[in-house]
C-alpha cells in the first residue's frame, strides 16, 4: 500500500510525544544482582537471562481502556551478567543486555466506502547499554544477628544505539536497543534472615537519574522499590514471592515535558530456583497488580522468564596451589 510509508512517518515522528512507556521500561524482574546482596569475596558469579515482555492492555490513569490505534507489542531481553567479591564486603556487577522489540497498530485509512484498515509493524534490536554497580556491604549478617544493610552505587553507560530507523525514520525512543545517555545509579539492599525456618525477607531500593542525549530527549527519574521473600524447599529447591513498584517521571524533549510517560506501576512476581552446587536454574514471572500512568500508555499484560547462574569460588582454588608451592 503506498501510504503506509507515510502512515509510518507521521506515527515515528509522533511517538516521541506519545510513546507506550511500558515497551521498553518493563525492567527485569529475576532475583539478578540489583536483588540480590553483595558476592563473596573472591567468588565470580555468572549468569543469561531471557526474559518475553507482553504489552497488550493499555491504560490511562488507572483505567484500563480501549487504544485507539489497537496497539500491541511484544519484548525480548537476553541479559548477560557477571559480578566479583572483590573484597569481604565489596563486590562489582556488570551487566550487559540484547532486546528485540516489536510494536503493531492498526488505523483506519480512506474516505467514505473507501476506508480500510492499515496495519503497520516496526522492530527495534541490539545490543543494550552496559551497567556497572559496585556494592557494599554496611551491616553483615550473622547467626546471631541475621540482619544485613548495603549500599551501591553506579552508572549506565550509552553502548547500544539509539538511532535504529524503519523505512527511513527514526524510532522512538522505546524501541531503540540504547538510550544514549549516561545513567547514574543509587542503590540499597536490606535482609532479614531465619535459618531455623529456611526464610529470608528483603527490600531493595534503585533510584535512576538519566542524562539528556544527544538528541534533546531525557528518560524521567526512576525509583524502583522492591520486597519480597525466598523459602527453601528442601535440598535443592526455593521459592521466591517480591513486589515490584515503579515510580516514574514525565519524559522531557523539545523544551516540554511528554505526555504519555510517567506513573506508577505495582507487580508481583513470583520465581522458582533449582540449585545443584555452583549452578542454579531460575524460573519467573511478573503479573500487574496496578497502574496509575500519565495519558495513554501501552503496559505490560504478563512477564515470563528464566535464567541460569554459575558461581566460581576462586579461594577453593588457592586452597589448592598454596600448599604446593
């Protein structure tokens, strides 16, 4: 059809002002490192992550409603991740992430009779901007006192690129792989720990104050607060229940803030892990449980991912070479 491509154009140009926040900004939801506390000293942990972000529900303020371009899209993320003790109470994570992000909406084009519906597609992938986070541990937890506190502190910096085009437009912003801003990082974990009963509590805090990119465009402020629990299940096996809420602000390009950006989002997500000595296999989800958005926003229907981690305990090998030398 000879006006899609022009469809596409003014759909791209506007997207800036209008865009499905939750297509890009559904964030990770396994109990990665922004979850989890500091690494052993002198211990490598590695990891792959996939994680399916469906979006089909749209809503405005808390009202689910009909979109009128009928949108939908649909998000994969595979996340590389690595991070070392590097001393008692101070580890550093890097993490490091390729998406494919697909977007469809359907309008109507003609006159009269003559009307017919247009579908149009557009795809945005990559490789992601990297995270570096160093943490450390402030309270340690012990069996006589299993409380433990930590802070971290980072940056994301801009590797993927964020002038990905379709048909000769520029994408918006949430279909770009990067961002092409620095993004500096807050970060803090508490833990609550009861041996006797294989139960540990935590809550974790992550505040995002991104940078303007080069094209004028810069991300809101984000505050990502997160509570959950594990129980083990026996030997090899735990379960694991968190609350995700997102507090974000309004987008800002071309002197103004976006509408169709910003708000509240609320979830809960539930894991499974299996552990076999170094190795552990994970298995989650995530579910909406509220939403509170700034205009018309595409948001996320359900989450499902798994992931599997491998941790390296480098003291076992000096163990080994000390005594033979």
């Amino acid at each position: 059809m000879k006006s899609l491509p022009l469809l596409s154009l003014l759909l791209l140009t506007s997207s800036l002002e209008t865009r499905a926040q939750g297509c890009c900004t559904a964030g990770a939801s396994s109990l990665s490192g922004f979850e989890s506390g500091t690494r052993a000293y002198r211990t490598l942990s590695l990891s792959a992550n996939y994680q399916y972000n469906s979006l089909t529900e749209a809503h405005q303020g808390t009202n689910n409603v009909d979109d009128p371009l009928r949108r939908t899209a649909e998000v994969a993320y595979f996340a590389l991740e690595a991070e070392y003790g590097l001393q008692p109470r101070l580890s550093v994570l890097a993490s490091l992430y390729y998406s494919d992000k697909n977007r469809e909406l359907t309008v109507l084009s003609g006159q009269g009779s003559g009307r017919f519906e247009e579908t149009a597609k557009f795809r945005g992938s990559g490789i992601g901007d990297l995270t570096m986070l160093t943490k450390y541990q402030l309270i340690r937890s012990t069996v006589t006192s299993p409380f433990g506190l930590m802070i971290g502190g980072g940056a994301t910096m801009p590797t993927g690129s964020y002038t990905e085009e379709h048909d000769g437009s520029r994408l918006s912003i949430d279909l770009q792989p990067g961002t092409g801003a620095v993004t500096l990082i807050g970060w803090g974990r508490a833990a609550y720990g009861i041996p006797e009963s294989g139960l540990n509590f935590f809550a974790t805090g992550t505040y995002r104050y991104s940078s303007t990119n080069p094209d004028g465009y810069r991300i809101g402020d984000e505050i990502v607060l997160v509570f959950g629990g594990e129980k083990s299940l026996g030997e090899n096996f735990s379960a694991s229940l968190m609350t995700r809420s997102r507090f974000a602000d309004k987008d800002f390009a071309g002197g103004r803030f976006l509408i169709g950006t910003g708000g509240t989002y609320h979830d809960m997500m539930p894991g499974l892990t299996y552990t076999d000595g170094p190795s552990s296999v994970r298995l989650f989800g995530q579910l909406p449980l509220y939403r509170n958005v700034r205009g018309l926003q595409l948001t996320t229907t359900y989450l499902l991912g798994a992931e599997y981690r491998y941790t390296i305990d480098f003291r076992d090998v000096v163990d080994v070479i000390v005594p033979e030398l």
